[in-house]
C-alpha cells in the first residue's frame, strides 16, 4: 500500500526536500544511474531505480559442424609452451559495490585500512568508503568470514554490483 506524500503523521513534506528529491530522480534519469545514496547529517536518502530486464538474444543458428580433421602425424620437434592454468574458481562469498563511485580502502590518507587480506569480519564491519559526488558512504561487510581477496585497488572507480572483496566462510 502507497503511503500518502504527507507521510504517516499527516504533515506536509519539506518543500526544499522535495525538490532535493526531484532534483535528485533528473540526475539518475541525466546520468542513467540506478541508484544513490545521500547521508548528511541524520537526513539519509536512498533512491533505487528499477530497470527492465533486457529481452534475451536469440541463440545464433547452430552451423552444421565439419567433420574433425584427421590426426595428424606426430612430427618431433619444438612443442608449444603449455597454456597457463586456469584460475582457481573463486570460493567463498563476494562483497559487492551497493553503488557507483570511487573506492577508498581507508577513511583517510594516512589512515590504515578498513579491512586487510587474512582479517576476520562481522557484518556489521566497515570494509571501505565509496564516494560519490562528495558523499562518502561507508560500506558494511554484511557477512561474517575472513578476507580472502581485495579485488579492487585503492582509489579506483567501481560499478554498482561489482565485486569489491572475496570472503571466506569461517
């Protein structure tokens, strides 16, 4: 059910809230952000953009298959160097970016970090800041474990989904 836009005690919204609101929705619509988040002071705004799944492409036509090439005859000489391994697949679980913006393991520059390889979180620990357009918002683990993995380097632009830490159960 829709709460009314005087809120449940029956007061009118603050004018200058509404228009830091709408302001607020063009720039999502100007920069096509699906989200933002606003903390100043004890006023937290959060705004989330839902948006339509992209229809799946068709699957390509399956192209007959040419028969496979005789064996070749083994000729000695210089074998090609062995491919790299595969990367180990991942385990554990991933700490994702709630937002786009920029990446700050440390809430200073002279600050140690939040979080480091072999620590063990809680989820209400801090792991780093995300900014963005002047608002540092600090981001909870949400899970417990150790880190396994920082993903992304200190000051670096990151994605709204994008894995930030990989954590290990423990």
């Amino acid at each position: 059910m829709a709460e009314s836009p005087t809120g449940s005690s029956g007061e009118q919204p603050d004018p200058d809230n509404v228009r830091r609101i709408h302001r607020l929705v063009r720039m999502m619509q100007q920069y096509d952000l699906t989200a933002i988040d606003l903390v100043e002071g004890a006023t937290k705004i959060r705004l989330r953009r839902r948006t339509e799944p992209a229809l799946p492409a068709p699957p390509p036509p399956h192209p007959a298959l040419p028969a496979p090439p005789p064996p070749a005859a083994t000729l000695p000489g210089p074998s090609a160097a062995p491919a790299p391994p595969a990367p180990a697949e991942a385990n554990g679980t991933f700490i994702e970016s709630p937002m786009v913006g920029t990446f700050y393991q440390s809430g200073s520059p002279d600050a140690p970090a939040f979080v480091a390889v072999g620590m063990t979180i809680r989820p209400e620990t801090t792991v780093c800041i995300i900014e963005a357009m002047k608002v540092f918002t600090e981001i909870p683990a949400g899970v417990s474990g150790k880190v396994a993995e920082i993903l992304v380097q200190d000051k670096q632009p990151v994605e709204f989904g994008q894995p930030l830490f990989r954590v290990e159960q423990g």
